[in-house]
C-alpha cells in the first residue's frame, strides 16, 4: 500500500521536481503538473494508460467528469498500489509533465 508519504518521496526524487498547492492540495510539478492529491487517498497523475488502467482495474484507476477533459489524466487510490507501482506510476506521469530528460 503506498501513502502520501511515498508520492512525496518518489515526486521529490525526480529532477527538477517542485512542491506546491493546487486546489488547495499537496502538488508536484515538473515543467507542468505531475501529480496531485486529489482527495485523501486519491492520487492524480499523467498517463497515456488511462483507459487500459481503468478498464482492467477500476477499483484503482479511475476519474470523474472533471478529468473527462484531460485524457491523460488518471485517479489512483493509493491504498490499492504498491510502492513499486506507484514509482512507475510517477516516472511515466513525470515524462508526460516534462520533465528533464523526457
């Protein structure tokens, strides 16, 4: 089970990575949004996996009308990933943000 904890670690690791706020939330940006706190427990990343990821797991993946605009966009419960999971998760989300050497 990976933990806020655990996105902050993994977000802050990635270089050039920095924390602030967005909709009153934990946040990590790379050149642009990497990932986001949605709610407690909930985790926002880029993926160009969203539909594979929600259609084969959609207790883990999924994302509401607000996402419908952003396509690559995708929720996590973090409950339902390993750390493991969620470093793979963030590496993709990091390279989709711009991150260096993308």
């Amino acid at each position: 089970m990976a933990t806020e904890a655990d996105v902050r670690r993994l977000c802050l690791a990635q270089p050039g990575v920095t924390e602030r706020t967005s909709w009153d939330q934990p946040a990590w940006f790379a050149k642009t949004l990497m990932a986001r706190i949605w709610e407690e427990g909930v985790l926002t990343v880029k993926t160009a996996e969203r539909e594979a990821l929600a259609g084969t797991d959609p207790d883990t993946f999924f994302w509401t009308p607000h996402h419908d605009r952003s396509p690559q966009l995708v929720l996590v419960r973090l409950a339902k990933v390993t750390v493991e999971e969620l470093g793979e998760l963030l590496e993709d989300s990091y390279r989709l943000a711009g991150g260096r050497g993308a």
